[in-house]
C-alpha cells in the first residue's frame, strides 16, 4: 500500500456540465477527507477560476456541453500554462469516448475513470497521481524555472530512485530532447522503449525527431503506419500532414486533417490547419467549412482569435459571397467588443471584401479606418493578418504603406519560411510576383547580411563589436527572434568568457523573457534559457 | 416516411441508450458509496445492505458492458489501448473493491509478484477482473484471492474462490448455453474477458483467458493471461 496522503489541504476543482454529477462529486470526495472543492458548469468558468486562484486537483468530464470538451480544456490550460506540472488534472470519461482520452499523446491527461467508478477508485487513483507527482516534483521545479538540461540530467538519478516510474521518465526524457532541440538523442530514447514494445507514443516521438531532422520521408512512413495501427491516435495525423506538406503532398495532407477532423470536430487549431491547408489546395468549399466551424466553436471559448473571422471572411469573398462575408466581418467587431484589434483586423478584411465586390470607394474608406487604428492604438495583429493588410494597401494603390508593412514584416521573421511563401503568394495573386519576391528577398538580405556580419565579428573576436551590432538591431527589430536571440546568445558567451556584468545579464535576460513571450518553441530558446541558468549559476546569481 | 432496415440503427440506437444508462448508474455508485461511508458510522445494519445494493448494482453494470462488447466487437470497435502499469496497483484496487463489497463472512487476499510495469489496456483489464470477482463474491465460501504473476513471458492475473467452481459444462468450453434460466449467467461474461484478452498483443502472441476448479483454494479460478 501507497503511503497515505493527506487530502484536507488539497483544492480541488470539479467541472461537470451536470448539477447532479457535481454535487455527488463533491460529497464523495468529502468521505476521503476533502473539504476545499470548488465546482464550475463551464470551461470558461473553470478557466476564470483557474486564473484567479490556483488548484492542486481538476476533476473534469470529458463532456462540456455546447461544442466544448475536457480534452480541449486541458488542451488550452496546457498551452496558455494556466496549470503547474504539479497540479493534478484527472480527466472523467464515459466509456464511449475512454479511446479519446487514452489516445491524447501530447497533452494526456494525468489519469481518467470512466463511468461507474468506485468512490474508492477514485481516491485510489488520485493518490496514485499524487505520490507520483511527488516523485517528478524535482524535474517539474527545473523545467518550470527553464532549466531543461538540469531536468534532462535529473530524469536519470529519478528514475534511479523510482524504478516503477521508469517508463515515465523515459517519455519525460524524450520530450525534454525534442523541446531542447536535441533530435539525435531524442530518437535514441524512443528507439530503446520501441524495441521492447511498440508503443503509441514512442512511436509518435520517434516520427517527430526523425521529422525535425529532416527525415520526412521516414517521418512520414512512421506516422502514416500509426495512424493506420492507432487510428484513435490524432496527433498522428496533425504530424502525418505535416509530413505530407514537406515533400509536396497538399492533397494528402488535408486528407489526413480531413480525417482526424472527421473524428474529432471540436479540436479547433487542427480545423484551422484543415482550413488553410484547403484554401492553399484551392479547395474553397472545404476550407469553407473547416473556418466556419471555428468561428462557430470558438464563440464559445475563452481563446477565441479575430483571425477566425477574417479567414472565414477572406474564403466567402473569394466564392463571391460578398455580402454574408461583410456581415461576418459586422459580427466580428460585435464579438469582440469592438476591441482595436478586432476593428482593425475587420476594416482591412472589409477593404479586400469591397475591393473584391468592385466598390473601390468603401475599400478605400475601410482601409483607412485599418491604417487609423494601427497609428493610434498600434493592436498586435497576426503576421498572417499583416499580409491581408498588405494585400489590401496594394489593392487601394496604397504603394508606400504596403511597402513599408511587408519590408518591416519579412526584417522582423526573415527565418520564417512558410511565413515568405505566403508573402510570395500574396504577391502573386496581386499579379506582382517579382516586383514581392524582390521587395521580400531584399528585406531578407538586410538582415541576413548583419546577422552574419555580426557573427563574422564574433569570429575573429571581436565579441564587443558583434554585440553592438545585435543589440542594436535587437533594439530596431524587437520581433526578430532570430537577431533578438542572437544577441542574448553573444551576450551569454560574453559574459561566460569575460566575467560577470549585471547590465548585459540583465539585457540578456530581456531578450531571453521576449523569445519566451512571443514563441515559446522557438526551437533556440531552450536552449539558451538553458544556457542562461548555467552562465548565472557560475557566476553565483540567483536569476 | 420510408422503410428502414432497423437492424444496424437500432443496434446503435441501443448502444447509445446503454452509454447513457452507464452514465446515471455512474451517479448511483458515487451516492451509494457516499451513503454507505456514511451509514457505517451512523447506522452500520444499514451499511450492510447498502453492501449488497452495491454489488447488485455492479452486476447490474457488467451486465451492459457485455451487451456493449457484443456489440462493438461486432461493428470493428474493439481495441486495446495500452500502456504501461503496475500489476500490483490493479491487484490493490480489485482487493480494495472486492472488501467494499464483500459480505463479513469473507477475507480477501491479494498477492502481487509480476514485474513493476507491463503494457495492457486497464480498462479492459480491470473490467474482466472486477467480472470476475463479482462472481466470486457471490459464490465464494469464505475465501476469495487476487493474484498477479509473471509465466512464459505473460503476465497473469488469477480471481480464486473457495466457491464450487465453474459448472463442467463451461469448462468443457464447448458451446455455451446462451441463456441458462436459474443462475442467470447468459455467458457474455466469459465472451467479453475473452474478447479483452485477445485484444492484447503483443508481436506473434495473444492474450487468452483460463477457467479452470482447484487452484489454491479448491474453487473457481479464472485468469487473464496478457503477452
């Protein structure tokens, strides 16, 4: 028998849809000695919640009601890190859907039940998790403070001491490569799980380090037969049409989103992706569909995006449906409370909408409203949202401001490939495909050229020089992760060599808290977080 | 209004209406359970009935998730999902269920000695146990044993009694009668731990299941056997 764990300081969150259910919950976890239970109806209620006070243990039904489920709920704590690691998340299933929640791969919850279970079985299965978590508790402190490679190291000594959580350790291993970018290693960690047994996730993580070695034909082959073993297993076929667009296979790749759609129609981000892969294959209709159902799904959700409503928008236009996609561009800004980032994105939407329905005047006149609000009260808009903005300038014979927008966009994420293609697109179809492949390449260039002239410095020795450089590109380019990193990554080796500096710590630290705001999977940045906790441990700096 | 050939529709009408009936008995077991923590203290000859309303309610449960299995292992929805697990916390949880449910005339007795970890789906694995035990809580004498173990390169998890054991005509294994009045056992029980079992694999093996009269305490032993 487990040791015995205290249930009477834990806070306890249950989410069920179901009066009934709730209450019953409630009394059973008090014959177990739980007094602190909390109960929530809906997502959105338990989100705010979660937000405002934090929980040892989340009790939440698969089934939410009104298009929402507990995996898309775990999914959006997980993403949006409203949870700790150490906080317990048991998901509670009916039979029908068990496979569903048994085959979540990346973002499984820590156990299920499904109904009937025992008030015994549930108190079992919570201190299970418990004094499971207790174990990891050490590497889930390191991967909270960014200390990856430190978490890395820890798996061993863990596993050591907790034998009967090897294989646990093992996944966390495999996932610590892939985020830290060691994709070698992390294919000899699955390797070794899959040649005793062949496992679901094993498998999975195996095609993901042979994809972001580039391997995409294995990658694809791996993925394509655990779909076809697994076929519960979705985020086989997100990683199978990732695959299939690698070497060219549009048709497939939206086959297989179409599919995993098909059995899970709630999972917004993969009908996004179903519906871009769709409008890019020219498949209007099913990209069509795929948005319509996020704008429809999302109205319930707390993370709900204006770019919803301007893809969806963007795709009536271009079937002609003029007047349903200015509506919707009407219910966009109602939705967001006219918020100036949802006006913005709907005046640049509506420009193209009228510009495309033949009335020049109100596309000119919406465009103008984009520009006003992006002077005033500068929203954050989406790179994707840049461009329809940029389509729109162009349109309206706006030349300078088109310009000025795509050349900023292209300096600020000259990395970002899939991001220059469709910059490239938006050019195409404006019937101006050189006149944007030199604008794009130029901006590129600009930056690729002090990049590497920095680097050079960096070369020769001259670390003083290539950091001057950075830091002031940093400064010019704040969205550029690539420069902004960069200059972290000069700063760190620096101070490495030359001794500590609490100015350039700090700066580096900056840049390091930015990579980590704007794109926590940049696949530098853990690395260089990493990087960051060894340099501050030598130097006897507490972060 | 048009003809429609029922059978399929209906079959999947009254999967559906069982997936639900599971979801209220789901309540029913957390209020029973409630209740019956409860009466313990306050009213412990209440305790006792509620033990047996418990149980009654479990068989209730087995029950439709054999139809269930009838019917998914019919339409191609039948499938293992597995992962690794401690045998021995399985073995913990059924003794756990089986002295929640257990009259005061029997002892309950769990022994685990299999490897810390093994791949199975335990879902599967534990609904074929707790079946099992079920049945031997209701012909066990005064003694019922859980038990796991490693052999050939299975693992194998044994439900013993002390009861009479299995009737010969289904060890004989032959034909099973599909409905034999008086017992009530309709031998859906024995096609679901089967169906689970099977479901196991693992590269050229499968798991199976043995009923067999004897074992360590003269009666009933049932055991899943998981490659």
């Amino acid at each position: 028998m487990a040791e015995a764990i205290e249930f009477k300081n834990k806070r306890v969150l249950i989410l069920d849809d179901d009066l009934g259910m709730r209450n019953t919950m409630r009394l059973i976890l008090g014959t177990f000695g739980v007094t602190n239970t909390y109960l929530a109806a809906t997502a959105n209620e338990a989100v705010r919640r979660i937000q405002q006070e934090s929980y040892d243990i989340i009790l939440s039904d698969y089934f939410l009601g009104a298009g929402r489920d507990g995996q898309q709920f775990l999914e959006e704590l997980r993403h949006n890190k409203l949870i700790k690691l150490s906080t317990v998340f048991v998901m509670i299933t009916a039979e029908r859907v068990y496979e569903k929640v048994v085959s979540a791969v990346e973002l499984a919850p820590d156990d299920y039940l499904i109904k009937p279970f025992s008030g015994e079985q549930l108190r079992a299965r919570l201190e299970r998790t418990l004094i499971k978590k207790a174990a990891f508790a050490p590497v889930y402190a390191l991967i909270e403070s960014g200390e990856l490679r430190e978490a890395l190291r820890a798996c061993d000594g863990l596993m050591a001491e907790h034998p009967k959580y090897a294989i646990d350790f093992i996944r966390l291993k495999g996932d610590l490569c892939l985020t830290l970018c060691d994709y070698a290693e992390a294919e000899k960690v699955y390797r070794q799980v899959l040649e005793t047994r062949a496992v679901p996730w094993a498998r999975m993580g195996f095609g993901k380090a042979l994809f972001m070695q580039d391997k995409f034909e294995q990658a694809e082959e791996i993925f394509l037969d655990v779909v076809e073993v697994s076929s519960q297993y979705l985020e086989a076929y997100d990683w199978l049409a990732n695959a299939h667009e690698a070497v060219g296979n549009g048709a497939a790749a939206q086959a297989a989103l179409a599919a995993a759609v098909e059995k899970a129609p709630n999972t917004l981000p993969r009908q996004r992706k179903l519906g871009d892969v769709a409008r890019r294959n020219g498949d209007l209709d099913t990209a069509e569909k795929a948005y319509s159902t996020v704008v429809q799904n999302g109205k319930y959700s707390y993370f709900r995006r204006p770019d919803d409503y301007a893809d969806l928008g963007g795709v009536m236009a271009e079937k002609g449906n003029f007047n349903e996609a200015l509506s919707l561009m009407g219910e966009a800004r109602r939705q967001f409370n006219h918020s100036p980032e949802a006006s913005m994105c709907a005046a640049v939407m509506e420009s193209i909408i009228h510009k495309k329905s033949g009335n020049d005047e109100d596309a000119q006149a919406a465009l103008a409203e984009a520009l006003q609000w992006q002077e005033d009260s500068k929203p954050e808009i989406s790179n994707a949202m840049k461009l329809n903005l940029v389509n729109a300038c162009y349109q309206s014979g706006r030349e300078d401001a088109g310009n000025s927008i795509v050349s900023d966009l292209i300096r600020n994420n000259h990395e970002d490939k899939a991001l220059m293609q469709q910059a490239e697109r938006t050019f195409e179809a404006l019937g101006r495909r050189d006149f944007g492949k030199n604008l794009i390449e130029n901006s590129a260039m600009e930056i690729i050229q002090l990049n590497n002239q920095a680097v050079r410095k960096a070369q020769q020795g001259d670390l003083a020089g290539a950091i001057t450089m950075l830091r002031d590109a940093a400064t010019r380019l704040p969205d550029n992760l690539q420069i902004v990193l960069n200059a972290a990554h000069a700063l760190l080796v620096f101070i490495d060599k030359n001794g500590w500096d609490q100015d350039l710590m700090a700066d580096a630290k900056r840049y390091l808290e930015k990579g980590n705001a704007k794109d926590p999977s940049h696949p530098k940045l853990a690395k260089l977080n990493a990087m960051y906790q060894d340099v501050a441990k030598k130097y006897g700096s507490t972060r | 209004m048009t003809d429609q050939p029922p059978s399929v529709e209906l079959a999947a009408l009254l999967a559906g209406n069982i997936h639900e009936v599971k979801n209220l008995l789901g309540q029913l077991f957390l209020a029973l359970d409630e209740a019956s923590v409860t009466a313990q203290t306050e009213c412990p000859k209440l305790a006792q009935r509620l033990t047996a309303m418990r149980l009654t309610g479990r068989r209730v449960h087995d029950r439709l998730l054999h139809i269930l299995t009838v019917y998914k292992a019919e339409s191609g929805f039948f499938a293992a999902n597995l992962d690794a697990y401690d045998p021995a916390e399985t073995i913990e949880d059924l003794v756990q269920e089986a002295r929640s449910l257990a009259g005061m005339h029997l002892s309950i007795a769990g022994q685990s000695l299999s490897p810390a970890s093994w791949y199975f789906d335990r879902y599967l694995v534990e609904s074929a146990l707790t079946n099992a035990l079920h049945n031997s809580l209701r012909y066990a004498a005064t003694r019922i044993s859980l038990s796991a173990r490693a052999e050939d390169g299975y693992l194998v998890l044994s439900v013993e009694d002390d009861g009479p054991g299995f009737p010969a005509q289904m060890l004989e294994g032959g034909v099973l009668p599909l409905h034999n009045g008086e017992k009530g056992s309709t031998g859906l029980g024995l096609f679901f731990s089967r169906t689970a079992a099977a479901a196991h694999k693992n590269r050229d093996k499968a798991g199976f299941v043995k009923i067999e009269n004897g074992g360590t305490l003269g009666g009933a032993v049932f055991s899943l056997w998981l490659p």
